[in-house]
C-alpha cells in the first residue's frame, strides 16, 4: 500500500511539472521513443546495452540499473562511459547522456542449460523543457552466443581454481564477481625496475587504459641487503582527484616512475632483493587490494668517491631517537643536562613572548620599593615628594625562578616523552 501510494504522488508530481513551466503535455515523446533501447553480446562474455536519445533529452547516469531474469546467467558491474555534467533543477549536479550512450555489461554463465537470456533496465530521463519522466523498466530478451560465457579462470585446478573458488564464495556472500571482467593485476599495471647507476635505482609501471594508481600507495625496502639503504623515493606530481574511497587524492594514469636513490656504503657489486608494494583502481569502480612485487637486481661497483662514506653501517637515527638513546644510555647526569638545556632555550621561543609583559608588570610592579624625600626651595618652604626605585636584587631573583620553572617544566615533558620511545605528538592524537 505505501509503495503504490508513494507511486501515486511521484506521478502527480510529475503531472504538475509541465503546468508549472507551462509546457504541453503533448509534445513530449512517449518514453520508448524518447530513449529506444537495443542490446547485443559483443562477445561471449560481454553484453553491450544502447539507447539512442532523441534530441532535446537526456538520461541520467546514476538512474541505471541492470537484472537478469535468466537463473543461469548473472550480471557483473556496468562500464559506463563518461558523461557531460548537467545543474539540474531537481537533483543537483549531475552526469548525464545525450543523443546516445552504450554500456557493457559483464556476464558470466553459471549452468550449462540457458540457450536464451532476459534482461531487465531501468532508466530515467528529462526532456530539456523541464518535464522528467518516471523511471523506465524495459526488457530484452537475447540470444546467448556460441562458447563459454566463464572467463578462463574457471579451471579448478591450480591457483586458477584456487581463485574461482573465492570469486563464487564472494559472490554467495553478496559481493558480485567484478573481479572477472578487469584485467589482471599484472596486466593493468605492468612493472619494470631499472639500475640507472649505483646509486639510483628506476621503477616504472605502465598503466592500462582506464585504470589509475595511488600516488601515496608506494613504498619500497630492501630485504636482507648489507651495504646498501634505499633513500627517500623521488615520486612525480600526480593528478587530482577525488576519489570515492580516499577522498581527494593524486594518481597517475598511463605511466609512473619513480626514482629511488640506494645509499651504499660499499663500493664492490652486490645483489639486492627489493620489495615495492603499490595499489590501484579501475575506472569503473574495482580496486585492488595492496599488490607487492619482489624483484632480485644487480648493483655494479661504484668508485670510492661515489659510496656514501658518511653512512656507517650503523641504521640512520633521527633527532628524536638520538635523544632517546641518551635517556636510555645509563647516563642520568647528561640526559638531565641535556634536556634541562633544551628547557632553557624553549623559554626563548615565540609562544613564550606573551609571557614578557606579564612578567615585567609583575617584577616592577608591586615589588618595586619607595623612597621618601623631602626638597627644599630658595623660599625656605620644603617639599614633600616620593621616587619608586626598583629592588634589581629582587626583580632578578624572580626572572630567574620564572625561567627555571618553566625550563624544568620542560625538562620533565621532554624525558617523559623521550621515555614513550615513539611519536608522543602521534599517540596524544
């Protein structure tokens, strides 16, 4: 009851549309006409859906929506094509189709006993005069094609079964089989690593059409290297954009390569194994998880003069890791020293200025003392009159406990947060 009540209402809406704008019922084309659907397999894997749009409407993007109706075949995730963004008066921002708009739905058989297949779409259109239609539910009944609607990785033998396997568990759990029409991970982003000189090393990734790589995704480490550290890698500028997941954020599309400088403390060749981890998406809405790729390269000899003799072997250590080593070296003396001068010099920073005409009025304010004098004129009549002179002894006494406090404050928050051992700043967050 609440269904055809709400139906009710869209279509009195509807109805009360063209009188606003003053726009004659009439002279719309019937829907049908308007949007004529047609359909055909473009392979035996791949089913390619048409509407041909007559001139003067449109359809919306997100207004599709796809069923089988057939037991044996199922549907994966639409490819649409990109289309004109559009301020609608009723929805807002929005992507739109004109004169004419195919899209390629992925199928896949899952019995051997269907010789046809039923399609069911819904629509939904406006004509530019200002009138929408309600959506439209349309079928086709097709044909299937000669040969196995499966994509190869149907075997269930090997890792190929291994996968099949996953994909039909996903799909018993409510995610659809998307992963079939994409290309693979390998294929989509296909990787290739490059020694340029001894202390440089290239990665590149060709990118298939339609897809796209994180920009902040990368990372690189060596594995069991003696030697040789990997520097911080050298990424290109990517492009924006805002993504469904992540929200705004930089890819690269076609091609990256990314420069990776190898700190060497050794000048004879060696073998390094590199590990890079990176991730992906399709345009059509697949990601893939996190894919790692494990590569064995030769590094040649460099000179003496080219080796980074100013790394040791021991790891590279950060400002704050130094300053945590001294807390934990034993040295309760020096770690006191050290931080208790760090203290000294914090109460010197910006932040801490404002403090200065507080602690002024206070030093000479009233901690200042008052002598008394009397003035005598050429009249013989005297004159009573007072002069503030300040206690130096004092007002020095008090800047110094103002200083100190303040230094050993800092002085207990910088080893309690040397004692964390990690980002403090991080962890209050």
């Amino acid at each position: 009851m609440a269904a055809k009540l709400k139906l009710l209402l869209y279509g009195l809406l509807l109805a009360a549309v063209p009188l606003a704008y003053g726009a004659n019922p009439d002279d719309l084309l019937p829907a049908e006409q308007a949007y004529k659907l047609s359909a055909e397999f473009k392979n035996p894997q791949t089913l390619s859906v048409r509407w041909d749009i007559a001139d003067g409407y449109y359809l919306y993007r997100k207004r599709f929506d796809f069923k089988s109706d057939t037991p044996d075949v199922q549907l994966g995730p639409a490819v649409f094509p990109a289309g004109k963004f559009k301020t609608d008066e009723f929805f807002g921002k929005m992507e739109i189709y004109r004169d004419q708009v195919v899209i390629d739905i992925p199928i896949e058989r899952t019995g051997p006993g269907a010789a046809t297949f039923r399609l069911t779409t819904i629509s939904q259109g406006c004509a530019d005069i200002g009138v929408c239609y309600p959506p439209e539910t349309q079928t086709v009944t097709l044909t299937l094609p000669s040969g196995d609607a499966r994509p190869s990785s149907d075997a269930n033998n090997g890792s190929d079964g291994v996968k099949n396997f996953f994909n039909k568990l996903g799909t018993k759990l409510g995610f659809s089989n998307s992963a079939n029409k994409f290309l693979e991970p390998d294929e989509a982003y296909s990787a290739s690593f490059k020694i340029q000189d001894g202390n440089m090393l290239s990665a590149h990734w060709d990118i298939a059409d339609g897809y796209y790589m994180y920009r902040d995704k990368f990372a690189f480490r060596l594995i069991g290297a003696q030697g040789v550290r990997l520097g911080a890698p050298e990424l290109p500028p990517g492009e924006p954009k805002t993504d469904e997941f992540l929200g705004k954020t930089e890819v690269y599309h076609n091609q990256a390569t990314v420069l990776v400088p190898l700190l060497r403390t050794e000048v004879q060749a060696t073998q390094i194994t590199l590990e890079t981890t990176y991730q992906g998406c399709a345009e059509a809405g697949f990601c893939y998880p996190p894919l790692t790729k494990t590569v064995n390269l030769s590094l040649p000899a460099v000179q003496k003069d080219l080796a980074q003799d100013k790394f040791s072997n021991a790891p590279l250590v950060s400002e704050q890791d130094r300053l945590a080593q001294v807390l934990t070296g034993g040295n309760t003396t020096l770690a006191l020293l050290t931080f208790f001068g760090l203290g000294l010099l914090l109460a010197f920073t910006p932040c801490v200025f404002p403090m200065i005409p507080i602690l002024s009025s206070i030093i000479v304010g009233p901690n200042a003392t008052t002598d008394h004098e009397i003035i005598v004129t050429t009249d013989g009549h005297g004159t009573f009159a007072q002069r503030s002179t300040g206690n130096t002894r004092r007002a020095f006494t008090l800047s110094l406990v103002y200083v100190l406090a303040m230094a050993l404050t800092y002085t207990v928050a910088g080893v309690i947060a040397g004692r964390f051992g990690e980002n403090l700043q991080a962890a209050s967050q």
